[in-house]
C-alpha cells in the first residue's frame, strides 16, 4: 500500500480529523493505490497519518457504510473486492440522475454554461497524452460536476458522489486498459454538441450511452484482474473467456 501523506499539517479547525481520514482513504482506495482484498490496520494508518487511532476508526466506519471496506471479526478491515452487483447499481443510479441532468441543461443552456464545458472539453483533449491517470480522471469528474452545477442541482451531484466510488475504481482500470481516454472525450463532446443544439432527447441518449460503457468493459477487467473482484465474478469472467 502506497503510504497516504500525513494529515498534520492540515488545518484540522477548518474539518474534523476522522473526514480528512476518510477522504484520504476513499480517494487511495478508488484509485486502487490500496488494492481491493488489501487489510488495513487500524494502528498503522494512525501511524501513518500522524494522528490517533479515534479519527481512523472514525473514518473507516464512514468507509463501511460506503461499501468500501468491510469488519472481518478478529482480522481486522479488508478493503472490499470489486463486486459486479455494486457497479451496475451505481451505474443505474447514476443514468438516472445524469441523464436527467443533462435533460435540464440542454434545455436551459446560457452561452456562459456552452463556454465553461467546452474549456472542460480543450482540457480533457489536451490531457490525452502524457498525464496521469488521476489527472485525467479528475478532469472526467471536472466535466460531470459542471453539468450538475449547470442544471442546479448540487443535490444531485451529492447523490453521485456517494455512490461513484463504487465505479471509480473500475474506471481507473478501465482507463488504462480498456477504454481509450480519447473515446470518452468523444463521448464527452457528444453530450455537448446536444446540449449546443438545445436537443434534450439527443443529450439524454448521449450520456446514457456514456455511462454504458463501463459495463462492456467489466467483463475483461474482472479475467485481467481477478485478484481485484469478487471471486464469484472472477470466475464467470473466466468462464465467458475461455
């Protein structure tokens, strides 16, 4: 497990101790820099992040209940598999949400809304080659945040945080295996040349089809990496590529 940096220098009035944790946390392990099946200790990641063993207990449950980890009895916490079930619900959230967001925004786009998705577009395009996979990804979540701001509904984009973990992961394979990063740009400016044509059906289907992608890449995902899944969709990764 690559070593989160220490949290002590950070302003610990402006947030409680056990988020900063947690954040830190959720943001190594969806970008699989704590792999899945990995257990954390509990005096480690204090040690490790400089503070006492309260904060990280604290944070590991917020973890739980995200379904990132979970309390094995007299082990300790493993950080949970990728589980197929989990992607495809968190996908089916997120259609709903997104699709219905771009619906809105495609019908009240203002030139000002146009101008900041197309500098999110020339920032994604320009990040293609030569950046890291973080960066590109977070250029991704850049783009899905600005429609939900776009639309005005911070709520919505609350919703999708809390269950996009659970697909992040994959994406962050996916990305560097699967799917091009120039394919989900394309995909990106898709959904923008719908939204420039106040065409809501077009932006809708667009991103549906966006959001679709993830799934026919699982399959090969889970019989490249089957340490990283659950073994029950290990397995019939391997069956169906045999």
């Amino acid at each position: 497990m690559n070593e989160p940096a220490p949290l002590a220098k950070l302003d610990i009035a402006r947030e409680p101790m056990a988020r900063q944790v947690a954040r830190a946390l959720r943001q190594a392990i969806v970008s699989m820099k704590i792999s899945p099946g990995e257990m954390l200790s509990e005096q480690d990641l204090a040690q490790k992040f400089g503070v006492s063993r309260s904060p990280v207990r604290e944070a590991l449950i917020k973890l739980s209940e995200a379904g990132l980890v979970r309390v094995l009895p007299q082990r300790g916490t493993q950080v949970v598999k990728i589980s197929k079930a989990a992607v495809e619900d968190a996908r089916f959230i997120r259609q709903a949400v997104e699709c219905a967001v771009v619906r809105e925004v495609a019908l009240k786009a203002t030139p000002a809304i146009l101008a900041e998705l197309n500098a999110s577009l020339t920032r994604q395009r320009r990040a293609q080659r030569g950046t890291s996979s973080d960066d590109f990804l977070a250029l991704d979540e850049e783009f899905h945040r600005l429609l939900a701001e776009a639309a005005g509904r911070p709520v919505a984009w609350r919703m999708i945080e809390d269950v996009k973990p659970q697909m992040d992961r994959v994406r962050y394979l996916d990305v560097k295996q699967a799917t091009p990063r120039h394919t989900i740009v394309a995909q990106h400016a898709m959904i923008v040349e719908a939204i420039k044509a106040a065409d809501p059906v077009a932006a809708e289907r667009a991103m549906h089809e966006h959001l679709s992608e993830i799934l026919r890449s699982l399959p090969e995902l889970a019989a490249r990496y089957p340490d990283l899944f659950e073994p029950e969709d290990a397995a019939l990764a391997e069956a169906i590529s045999a």
